[in-house]
C-alpha cells in the first residue's frame, strides 16, 4: 500500500487514508517462524512448476506462520495449499 502511495507523491488524500488504515490494524512482525515458512513454500511452489512472486510468497508464508486467514482476491494464494483465503470483493453467506 506505502509502495503504491509513494508513486503518488501528490495524493495527499490517499497518503492520509492508507496511515490511518495501519492505525487500526495490527501489523504482525516477520519472525524465525515466517522465514521457515518461506523457504519451504517457495521450495515446494517451484518444484511443482508453480513459482509465485516473492512478495506474495512472503505474505503466503507469513499468513501460513501466523494460522491466520489471507483477505485478498488475488487468486495466485489459491496456490498455496493449506493457506485459508477469503476474498474481500465477495459478500458472504
């Protein structure tokens, strides 16, 4: 999010919105544990032909550490077995 806002420089309004989002949530450390996870899910996606981004692989691993559910609808986590995704652009029932 910081990344996209930095090409923005002039988007003060986003800037703002983006600062007050990371006040509300909890951002999570990368520990031992996401590091492990990491390496052994890069790994297992390239020896299966899969390979991900290594930003998205970081973010798979560390959802994965944590036992925590991915909010996204980027459909490339789908690849990551054992990983729980819900997709925020779908209601739920």
């Amino acid at each position: 999010m910081r990344f996209g806002a930095a090409r923005l420089p002039h988007a003060t309004r986003l800037h703002n919105m983006i600062e007050d989002f990371f006040l509300r949530v909890a951002v999570l450390p990368w520990d031992s544990d996401a590091a492990q996870q990491y390496g052994r899910l890069r790994a297992t996606l390239e020896r299966e032909g899969q390979p991900m981004g290594n930003l998205d692989a970081m973010i798979g691993a560390h959802a994965l550490a944590l036992g925590a559910v991915l909010v996204s609808n980027d459909h490339a986590f789908a690849r990551i077995k054992k990983l729980k995704v819900v997709d925020w652009t779908k209601p739920r029932h």
